[in-house]
C-alpha cells in the first residue's frame, strides 16, 4: 500500500515540480534570485492555486483522523487531474527548456523526492504520515528545489569550465581574429546585429547568436560556430553582477570595445550605480594598448567617466555634437530612418529600415569600427540600407493588417521613451501595450512612474498588462492628466492582442514595449 501511495503522491507533484523548475531556471537557476521570487509572488501564487492547496490542507487535517490510504491516494489523484487541466490552457511567454542541466537537475530533485518519502513513511506513524505527505504534495517540489541548487551548482561549475577552457583554446589558436566586444544596459544586441552586418560587407564575420551574452552563451558560440575563415567575432558581452564584464573580459580579450550605455539596470544584483558604471567600463579599462574603444558621448555616465587606460577611444552622439561621430537631420517614417553622420569634414547620407535615435546611436558605433577597420563610406551606406531589423527591437511589422513596432526584447528607462518618440511620429491612432519594466532595484516604481508620464501626448491608448506590476505607470498617467478613459488594464498577454484585434485598424501603430517572462508577469 506504501508504494502505490508513493507512486500516486509522485503523480500529485508532476505538475508543481514542473512549475518550479520553469520558475528555477527564469530566476538563471540562482537560489538567491529564486528564493526572492517566492517571496515577492507567493501571495499572487497561493491565490491562483486555492483549489489544490485547499485540498492539499483538508488532507493534512484529515490525516489525524486515521482514514485509511486509499482516500489519501484519491486526493493525491485529484491533484493531477486539476494541475494537467490547468496546464493545458496555459500558453507561456517563455516556456520550460529542457536542457541538460535541468534534466540534472531533475534527477537530483526526484533523488530527493524519494529520500522525503523513505523518511516520512518509515519515521511517521502510518496513521497520520498520508496525510502529511498528501498535504505537503503542492508545495515540496518549490522547496526541493533550493538544496537541488546547492547540489548541482558545483556540478554545473565542473562542466561549464571544460566546454569554458576549450572555447579558450579554440580563441587563442585562431590566430588573426579581430575580437569585438560590446556591452551597456542597453542596446548591445542591436548593437552586435548592426556591427555584424556592415563588417560583412568585407569581412567573414561571425557574432554570438540572439543574447548569447553569458560565458556558456560565448563558449557555446564559439565551439559549434567559430570556423578557421571567420576572420572578425562580435561578441555581445552581458552582466548583471560585480565581475562579469571582467571574466568576459578576460575570456575573449577582444582589441575593440564598445560601451553601448549606461543605466539603471539590473540594480537588484548590482547594488548600485556606481557598481554598474565600473563594471560597464571594464569593456575599455581592459582593453589593449593597440586596441580601439568606442563610446556613446549622449551617456552622461560614459561621456564623465574618467578611462584609467591610454588605449585610443572614439566618441558618437546625436544630442552631443564634439564628438568623431555626430548624427544629424535625422527623419523617421513607416519605412524606417534617414540622417547625416559628420565625421570631421566629411558628411554622408544614411539611410535604414532602423527606427529611433538609439538604433542611430547604435549605427554610428558600428561605423566607428568599419572606418577604424577599413570600410568605405559606400560599403557603409550600402549595409546600413540593407540591414535588417533587429528582431524584437523596435522592429516594425504587419501582423493581421495592424501596423506594430515590435519593441518586446528592448524595455528600459531611455530606450521606452525613445520608442514613445518613435510613436509619436507615426500616423492613425497610437498604442502603446506594455507590462512595464523590472529589475530596476528600489528604482523601479520611479522609472515606470516616469514611463507613464512621458505617454501623455505621445500615445493616444494605453494598455497595461498585468495589474500589480503597472500600477506606478497608472499613476504616472493619471499624475501627468492623462484621458484614463484611455487606459485599459488586463491581465494577460493574450487579451491585450484580443483588445488589439477589437480596437484598432489598419491605419494605427500599435508599440508593444516589453514582454516580461511567465515569472514576473502578474
């Protein structure tokens, strides 16, 4: 009887132990980040399960009154049954990976699992252990999972430094690769797209897929990409710690960096500000003597921090004019973007299906290298007019007749106002949907605050996703006189596009700006 029960209560935890490891590896399997997590939603959690943790609590009073296993096995059951009901009509942001690491982690977990079992029915009397186990079914894999962290991680370190020290050697034995690193709190993957594509123009270019912007990210680049006529690599260098810019650093060693910008993201881990300037600006303390940095001078922070290195640096702006890259005239239409770069005496005329001033920025660092590397002024204007649009970056696209800049992968404190800039110039009735930013630290009520005021007049509807989360946004656009008439709250991602589809015409532009993971959208 023990080992069927066992087997049902196995059953019963399929579903949460599914759910805790999607959340796991949202919060970058990090105990710490996860373990905030709990707390920050288990209110929002506890609400939205109010069937099984009732049945799970009727279950562990029930079990002292001795009834007999199978009513236990019965309720274990029915746990399943209303956890695959749920999860068939759930249709995630993100969904679970299973990669080899969570399958680790799954063995490790059900390891665990078994041992919980052996103990409580071998140490518990008989009469009340069902209903203990029974009643600890929904909530056991969430706290498993903090001891699978402990166990695994010197696991995960071991195999992560072998694939680590062979992409090493594969980076040392390519003799003559141009390394480019590129890093900022904001617009390093468009960054690395737009860099990829005008160096193409002459070179074999190769550059860290998507947001392959970790150590494993790079060296899984690196070891299924990197090939002997790959004769640049540009590499999107992340980090949201104390440290990471300095081992990326001193994996890669690129010999041209470009500090993209510098804000207030991901002040969480970082602690503060100034941990984030120093750490962004290891990208060009790091560099060699013969090597080239590139900085975005519209950055207060870039542009006033004092470089303890004599490497050469290049300077880009478009509200900053003394600098060796300035953008000017610049127009936005449906169609993309046209504006001047002046380059000493030089003045030439680009064109892109790239929207805002930060994407402008962002091309500007690019031919910053491809001058520095030696590409012609018509090798540029040809890549700059053909690029592609970065996907998820205020990319512009048609989608059931409706006209959308898709801005999803791009949300923080300048780029959501730059957007709100691009907005504004576009024709029909303007959108905007957004669940707001996060990770912003004790900051980050203020910045969506902001982000709601800096809509007035710049949007003509409003749609916030998720109630908690865009509550500092209402209040900004009730505190800046915005028409509240216009502002519509739901809950999910899906019935904001219902509201789209019912709302809109194919005269309109609707701004989607950010699309939080399953774990922080509530």
């Amino acid at each position: 009887m023990r080992v069927l029960f066992a087997v049902c209560m196995c059953l019963a935890a399929v579903i949460p132990v599914k759910h805790a490891l999607h959340m796991f590896q949202q919060n970058r399997y990090e105990n710490g980040r996860y373990a905030g997590w709990i707390r920050e939603n288990i209110s929002d959690s506890m609400a939205k399960n109010v069937l099984p943790m009732g049945l799970c609590l009727i279950s562990l009073i029930l079990g002292f009154f001795h009834l007999p296993a199978v009513i236990f096995m019965i309720f274990c059951i029915l746990l399943f049954l209303y956890g695959w009901m749920m999860e068939k009509g759930i249709a995630y942001i993100k969904p679970l990976v299973v990669t080899a690491r969570v399958k680790r982690q799954i063995a490790v977990l059900a390891v665990l699992y078994v041992i919980v079992l052996a103990v409580i029915l071998g140490c518990v009397p008989a009469s009340i252990c069902y209903g203990v186990l029974t009643g600890c079914a929904w909530v056991l894999p969430w706290v498993l999972l903090f001891p699978v962290g402990w166990i695994t991680s010197p696991i995960e370190h071991g195999v992560q430094m072998h694939y680590l020290n062979d992409a090493k050697r594969q980076l040392e034995e390519h003799t003559g690769l141009v390394k480019i690193g590129i890093t900022g709190s904001y617009g390093k993957t468009t960054t690395k797209n737009i860099m990829q594509a005008m160096l193409s123009e002459k070179f074999n270019t190769l550059m860290t897929p998507a947001s392959f912007n970790t150590p494993m990210g790079i060296t899984r680049t690196i070891r299924e990409y990197l090939k002997p006529i790959h004769q640049v690599f540009v590499c999107e260098m992340g980090a949201d710690h104390v440290g990471d810019i300095t081992e990326l650093m001193n994996f890669v060693h690129p010999s041209i960096g470009v500090v993209t910008s510098i804000g207030p993201q991901h002040l969480n881990t970082f602690g503060s500000q100034e941990n984030i300037i120093r750490e962004k600006m290891q990208m060009i303390e790091m560099l060699p003597q013969d090597g080239l940095g590139i900085l975005n001078y519209d950055n207060d922070f870039i542009r006033s921090y004092q470089i303890r290195n004599t490497v050469k640096t290049v300077t880009v702006g478009i509200d900053h004019t003394d600098v060796d890259y300035h953008a000017e005239n610049i127009t936005y239409t449906p169609r993309g973007s046209r504006f001047t770069v002046v380059h000493g005496e030089e003045r030439i005329e680009l064109e892109t299906k790239l929207l805002g001033k930060l994407n402008i920025l962002n091309i500007l660092a690019a031919v910053a290298a491809a001058r520095y590397l030696g590409l012609s002024w018509t090798e540029i204007a040809h890549a700059s007019r053909t690029m592609k649009q970065v996907e998820h970056r205020l990319e512009l696209k048609v989608i059931n007749g409706r006209h959308f800049i898709d801005d999803a992968f791009n949300a923080n404190p300048s780029g959501s106002h730059m957007a709100l800039d691009v907005l504004s110039m576009m024709p029909g009735k303007r959108v905007i949907v957004t669940p707001g930013m996060i990770d912003l630290g004790v900051k980050q009520d203020q910045i969506n605050h902001d982000f709601g005021t800096y809509m007035k007049d710049k949007a003509d509807a409003v749609v916030l996703v998720g109630e908690t989360q865009t509550r500092p946004i209402k209040k900004g656009l009730e505190d800046a006189g915005y028409d509240m008439s216009h502002v519509t709250v739901l809950s999910t991602e899906k019935e904001a596009f219902g509201w789209v589809w019912q709302n809109t015409t194919s005269a309109d532009t609707i701004l989607l700006e950010n699309d939080l993971p399953d774990a922080f959208n509530h």
